[in-house]
C-alpha cells in the first residue's frame, strides 16, 4: 500500500530565472483559520490592481519583498499565481531555501470587504477580498497553498486532483471540535 500523501510533492527546483507557480488560495477550502474563500472573491481586486500591483512578500513581512508577480487569477480551482524571485538578499535567501525544499508556501495577505460567518460552524466564508500581497511562506494557513517550479502547470500545481486532497480545513475544524467535545466531559 502506498504512503498517504496529506501534501504535495517538494518543490523541485526554481527555474533558473527564478520563476514558479502555484496556488496561493482554493476555493471552497477551510483553511487554519476558519476562513474559506468563494469563488470570485478576488475579481475586483485583480481587476483594480494587476498582479503588479499585489506584493511579493517573504513571511508576510513588509520589509522584505523577493519578486514580483507575473500572474495573478481566479480559475475554477482558485487563484493561480506565477512570479519570479529577484532583486535583494531576501529573494537570493528565498530562492535557496526554495531549492533546498525547505520554503513552498504560498500565503495571501488581504483585507476582508465581504464575508458570511457561520458562528455555529466557526466558518466565516470570504465573498469578496481586498487582496495585498501573497507571501512565500513556510507554514501557509492554507496547507494546500504551495509554490512548484514554473513550467509544472496547473493541473501538477498541488501535487493530486482536488478532489482526492485531503482537505486540511476539515481536519482542523474536527480537531477543534474534538477538542471541545472534550473539554465538556
């Protein structure tokens, strides 16, 4: 029997000009949080803004930008992202430590403009994001979310169908709920 794969396959190689691709938000996906993204929540945004105008961050923080996004756009799946690493020390360190494996998340920093909560479920669903920048990250809120080399495409980008991944929201959220099933004994 073969090893059940929770996450996608490691990050390859950058290409050698430093690009990648990926997914840096699913649709219909419960991530850490409690948050799900709907389809069409980025339309405005990337309609406003261009990939150009959403920044490419290292760990969300603002002080160190890698690259610039060549591709920001919603597909049936989610957003799809192509970029390119360049320019500073913080894009030659996230380059290394992409090739190393050892960074391929994809993170999206936003400010909510619309959303549905569900305070039963702990679920609060995003209609509409004012999106900021995405970060490559080590530990994305999303576990789904990763960087892959350019030239994979999308239909290898996340390593398995979508629906055969396993959804890391419902698996947090029937841990919180264990946890609290558990507290009430």
């Amino acid at each position: 029997m073969a090893p059940e794969r929770k996450f996608a396959a490691p990050l390859e190689a950058v290409a050698a000009d430093g690009r990648f691709c990926g997914y840096a938000s699913l649709f219909g996906r419960m991530d850490l949080s409690g948050d799900v993204v709907m389809p069409g929540a980025f339309a405005r945004t990337l309609r406003l803004r261009g990939a150009r105008g959403v920044r490419m961050l290292l760990e969300h923080d603002p002080r160190a930008p890698v690259g610039v996004w060549l591709t920001l756009e919603e597909d049936r799946r989610g957003l799809w992202v192509e970029g390119r690493i360049a320019g500073s020390a913080d894009a030659a360190r996230a380059g290394a430590l992409m090739r190393a494996g050892r960074l391929d998340g994809l993170s999206i920093g936003f400010r909510t403009v619309g959303a549905d909560e569900d305070r039963l479920a702990r679920v609060r669903r995003l209609t509409e994001i004012d999106l900021w920048e995405v970060s490559l990250v080590a530990s994305p809120m999303l576990p789904e979310a990763r960087a892959r080399a350019a030239g994979r495409g999308r239909a290898e980008a996340g390593g398995v169908a979508p629906e055969a991944a396993v959804d890391a929201g419902l698996v947090a959220l029937l841990r919180r709920e264990t946890a609290i099933l558990r507290q009430t004994r």
